[in-house]
C-alpha cells in the first residue's frame, strides 16, 4: 500500500462492522491470533473502529482496497490460512460458481486486538 493510497479520503461505508466477520470458523481465527486481516467486496469499517467479537474487541489499522491478483502468500497467512492456494480455494467454496478474477478489487481491512 502506498502512501497515496493511504490519504485518500474514504468513500462511505457500504456495510456496518458488525457484518465484517460473521463466518464461526473465521471468528475463532481471529480470537486464537491466527486472522489479522478480513477482505470483502465492499467497504464495513472505518480505520480506528472498534468490532467486537465473543466479547473481544478488535480496532481497525488499515482500510484499503487491493486487486485480488496482487495478494500474495502473506496475505493469505493474515487472513488465517497456510497460503494463498488455501485462501482461494476457501472463498471460491464460500461462492459457488464465482471465478477468481484478479482484476476485481476487494476492501481489505486490518485489525489487532485492543489492548486491555
């Protein structure tokens, strides 16, 4: 992410955080540590929101927007899985008949625990 990238002023929201991670399998990733970063088609979050999870609270670092074709191995590992094979095969058994398109931009949103 370039820091260009990171000034630009943020379009509204298209979905609320409590929406951002609702998968039970992905809620247990990240309360074990193992999920710092979800991506959806558009936008849930504001950078510094809070999203509560099992009574955990996690704040939003970064909003950005990438290109599927750009992920890379870590990204995948961010998003809770071995690698980036292992990360599509999950979202494409998530939606049936959707292609992986590179091209396609997706919201990535990074988040960390908040400290207690």
């Amino acid at each position: 992410m370039t820091s260009n990238q990171e000034n630009q002023a943020l379009p509204p929201k298209t979905c609320t955080i409590d929406r951002l991670i609702t998968i039970p399998a992905d809620i247990e990733k990240v309360l074990q540590g193992k999920k710092r970063a979800t991506r959806r088609n558009g936008r849930y979050a504001d950078i510094g929101e809070t999203m509560t999870l099992e009574d955990h609270q996690f704040i939003i670092d970064k909003v950005y927007q990438q290109k599927l074709g750009e992920l890379t191995d870590e990204d995948a590992i961010k998003e809770g899985y071995a690698d980036l094979e292992a990360y599509k095969e999950a979202i494409l058994s998530l939606h049936p008949g959707m292609p992986w398109i590179p091209k396609m931009q997706v919201w990535v949103h990074e988040f960390s625990p908040v400290s207690k």
